[in-house]
C-alpha cells in the first residue's frame, strides 16, 4: 500500500508520499514530437520532464508543457479544474513518484465553497485503475497500470490543520494545537480559504472560501506589464519573475520590485479585512497560521496588519507543502492505523484525528 498526499492547486500541483516531494505548475499541453532531445548542457531535472499518455492521449504536463506545447492549457476556473485537469495532474503526480504496482490511496482536498459540489466528482475522477504510459526524456516508453484503492477529499485548508496536529506517523502530536483555537489562513493561486478549529472541533460559521488568491496580485501586474510593453504575460510565466522581482520582454528589462510591494499591501490589506470581519466574533482565537504558496509571499505584510496572534512561518519549511503535507500526516491516521473502515465514506466535514475512534470534527487526544 502507498500513501500519498495530493494538492492539486490552480497555480502548482505538489505531492508527497513522505520521502520524497514533487511540485510543478498546474498547466498541460499538447504533446509535440522532439526532434532533438539531448540538453544543451547539464542541468535539467528529471521533474521537470512530466510527459505521459492517458487514455489513449498524449501530454506535456507542468514545465515541460510551458517549454514544449503549442497549444496549453491552464485554468482559474473550478469547474474545468476538475472536469478537465485534475486527472491529468494527479495521474502525471504519481506517475512520478508511485514506486510499485502496489494499491494507492490518496488525500487531498477542496477549497471549503467548492467541497459538496466538487467532492464526489474528484472521487470518481481519480478512483480506480489507469493505464498509462510514461515517456522519459530519452524517448524511452513505460506502460503501467496505477491503481487508486481509495481516496478521501477534504476541506483544503485542513490539511495545514492537520499538517500542525499530526506527528508523521500520524499520531497526535503538538499538544499546543490540540487544546487551542487556531485559525487558518490558507491562501493559493486562485482562492484564499479562512478556517477556524476550535480545540479540533470545526467551526463552520468561521469557515469560508474568498477569491483573493495571489493570482489577483499578478492579474494586476500582468495588466500594468501590458500598458508598458504591449505584450500578455500568461499568468502562469510570472512566477519565476515575481520571485526574481524583474521581467526582460522583448529584450527590455523590467524591475517589479516596487509595483509588487504595492501589489501586495493592497492584496494582504483586502485578505486581512475578509478575515477580521469574518473571525469577529471568533475574538478568543489563540494562534493564527498562514499556510499555502500565496501565504509565503504575503505573510510580512499580513502579520503587521491582522489582529491576533500570529504564527511566523518557517523559512526552512516550503509552506506550499503543508497542505500536502497534512494530508499525507492524515491518510497514515487514517489507514495505517486503521482507524477508518476501508468502506467508510468521506464525511462532510472532516473527521479530526483521535484515538482510537473517528468523531465528526473532534479528537479526544486522551480517549
């Protein structure tokens, strides 16, 4: 049995079976037949060649889909997320990083808006056996089939929840975030999900989805570059620029260090009003945690404005992991120590973990 820990976001989509680690930006293409395929030089990782057949058709996926493909696809809409790419992105994850031919069972998760309508659609969507093809950079072809014995959807944000509760066995752990109330600032690509755990216990009315995601900030730099330079920067191409804080278009370099801090005050500003309306009543909260790749970017400026207790982020630790992360702390729970029937269905809202019993949105560390 492999376990994995999947976050498909808008932006990346990251993996983790505990050991090793995989993330690459959410976009597909068509594949293209390459002529030369030696490098030019030394360099290029093996991750960054994601190229696999599914279902009788072909794909570039992440990197390698941005180098190669005429025709790409990337999103920001939900409904074509699940319809169109979260089985690609999951199946070319796992491709990947699965080992064997052994069963698989995942965890992932769903903003908190989208989780009843999407829920049972990514189940059906990823559950059973695929057979693929994986081609290696060389040309070479692997067939496969990966099988998916069970997969649970839970609200996203919890997986930095349980990514705090949860040792890597699966195990309760940091007494400190089991007996608090913690909310959760979560922010991705495309959304930003606020979440409220009080004493593990789910809080559904401090609970919500908003569309403040950091794609908002390069939305906003992508239409200043155009009124410069006259040229689309596609979304998913600022990423490398934002972090480098400059963009050469058309041989002219651009310095993004100034317009971004304005990006992102004005983008931390809006986040941080969203919350204390939404948390107002929630005034005994004890630690505020700020998870997901949009989290990392905003945080210097969140912390100065929200009003609580907040939790600095780890600059070793790639906060773009916690969910997955926890999600994988969270199928261990779940399977390897049996606590959950092979037969039982996701609930709702998720079970917190405990010992040794499942409860709806609670966990008695001592039972």
């Amino acid at each position: 049995m492999e376990l994995f820990g999947i976050d498909i976001g808008f932006g990346f989509t990251k993996v983790t079976n505990g050991s090793d680690s995989l993330v690459f930006k959410s976009i597909y293409g068509e594949a293209t037949d390459i002529q030369f395929r030696e490098n030019l030089l030394d360099g290029n990782r093996q991750e960054d060649y994601l190229h696999l057949e599914v279902d009788g058709n072909a794909f570039f996926v992440g990197e390698l889909a941005e180098r190669q493909s005429t025709v790409r696809y990337f999103t920001l809409d939900q409904n074509q997320l699940m319809g169109n790419f979260a089985k690609v992105l999951a199946l070319a994850a796992l491709a990947r990083m699965s080992k064997g031919q052994e069963p698989i069972r995942v965890v992932t998760g769903l903003p908190i808006k989208f989780l009843s309508s999407y829920r049972e659609q990514l189940v059906q969507q990823l559950s059973g056996r695929h057979s693929i093809v994986s081609i290696e950079a060389d040309g070479s072809r692997h067939e496969r089939v990966i099988h998916i014995a069970q997969v649970k959807v839970i609200p996203q944000p919890f997986g930095s929840l349980y990514n705090l509760m949860l040792n890597e066995r699966g195990d309760a752990g940091d007494r400190r975030f089991l007996a608090e109330k913690v909310g959760v600032i979560d922010i991705g690509f495309r959304t930003a999900d606020y979440s409220v755990a009080n004493k593990t216990k789910y809080l559904e009315r401090a609970s919500r989805t908003y569309d403040t995601g950091i794609s908002q900030a390069f939305s906003t730099l992508a239409n200043k570059l155009q009124e410069n330079s006259g040229v689309n920067v596609e979304l998913f191409r600022l990423f490398e620029a934002v972090r480098r804080g400059n963009i050469k278009i058309r041989g002219k370099n651009y310095d993004l260090a100034k317009i971004l801090e304005r990006i992102y005050t004005q983008l931390a500003t809006e986040i941080a009003n969203e919350v204390n309306q939404l948390w107002s009543d929630e005034w005994d909260i004890d630690t505020i945690v700020i998870s997901g790749g949009g989290g990392v970017v905003l945080a210097p400026y969140l912390e100065k404005i929200l009003e609580g207790n907040v939790l600095t982020l780890d600059p070793q630790e790639d906060a773009r992991f916690n969910n997955a992360h926890g999600y994988l702390k969270f199928a261990r729970y779940l399977w390897e120590r049996g606590a959950v029937p092979a037969a039982a269905a996701t609930p709702a809202a998720p079970p917190a973990p405990a010992t040794p019993a499942v409860t709806s949105g609670e966990v008695n560390p001592e039972a």
